[in-house]
C-alpha cells in the first residue's frame, strides 16, 4: 500500500457519474412534462451535449488540479 493521500478512486468516478446522469434525466424528464422545455429542446441533442460537456469538465478539473 503507497503511503500519502491517493488520487480520485471509484467513489468519485461513480459520484461523478451519477450526478451526470441525474442532471441528464432530470432535462429530459422537465422536457416531457414541460412543453416549453420540450419546444427548446426539440431539435437539440440534450442527452449527448450534457454527458459530453460534463466529461470535458470532469477531465478538465482533474488536467488543471495540483498534484498532491
């Protein structure tokens, strides 16, 4: 076992994970309740943008973190 704090582990990936697919349920669950949702997003790829953009964040923050 390393001594010393370790980088992300699998609680975080899956916490990760989750909160995007919460985020992406959640848009496509007000879009099929809410018509003015729905009118935004009718001709929009929602689901890929929001899980491509949330990737590009999530590998963003862990580029620019400071090694511990």
């Amino acid at each position: 076992m390393p001594d010393g704090p370790q980088g992300p582990g699998w609680r975080e990936v899956l916490a990760i994970g989750v909160a995007l697919v919460a985020v992406v349920f959640a848009l496509e669950l007000a879009s099929a309740v809410l018509p003015p949702v729905h009118d935004a997003f009718v001709n929009f790829p929602t689901t890929i943008v929001i899980l491509v953009a949330g990737t590009v964040g999530v590998l963003a923050l862990a580029t620019l973190r400071r090694p511990r």
